[in-house]
C-alpha cells in the first residue's frame, strides 16, 4: 500500500524573496542530498503563495515503507 503524506508550509518573507534560480539551487545542494538518503520516499512540491492560502507551499511524500519515511 502507498502512503501519501501531505506536509502544509508556510514561507517566510526571506523565502519568497529568492529567485526561482535561488530556490532551485538550495533544493539541489540543501534537500537533494538529504532526500537521496531515503530511496523509498519520493517526494513531489508544489507551490501554492499565488493562491489565498495560510499555505504556501506543499510537499507530498510517498512511500510504501513508513519506516522509511
């Protein structure tokens, strides 16, 4: 069985101020590495501050193994 789980986020002001370029580059040198740790958690992102929202932004982690996670 697949579990998804759905984690709500909240920008800080210094967040939002980075470039899309700036924010892809801490997700490549910051998160990437932490994420290849876990083969069986596939995590997918998805930005949401355009909206009216308390969230702004959302991660979705899947795994089959909730240890894993």
């Amino acid at each position: 069985m697949t579990l998804h789980l759905f984690v709500h986020m909240r920008a800080t002001a210094a967040w939002l101020s980075l470039t899309h370029d700036e924010r892809e580059a801490f997700r490549a040198t910051q998160m990437a590495p932490i994420l290849a740790r876990y083969p069986a958690v596939r995590m997918r992102y998805f930005h949401s501050e355009a909206f009216a929202a308390p969230t702004s932004d959302l991660a979705v982690f899947e795994t089959d193994d909730l240890d894993a996670y």
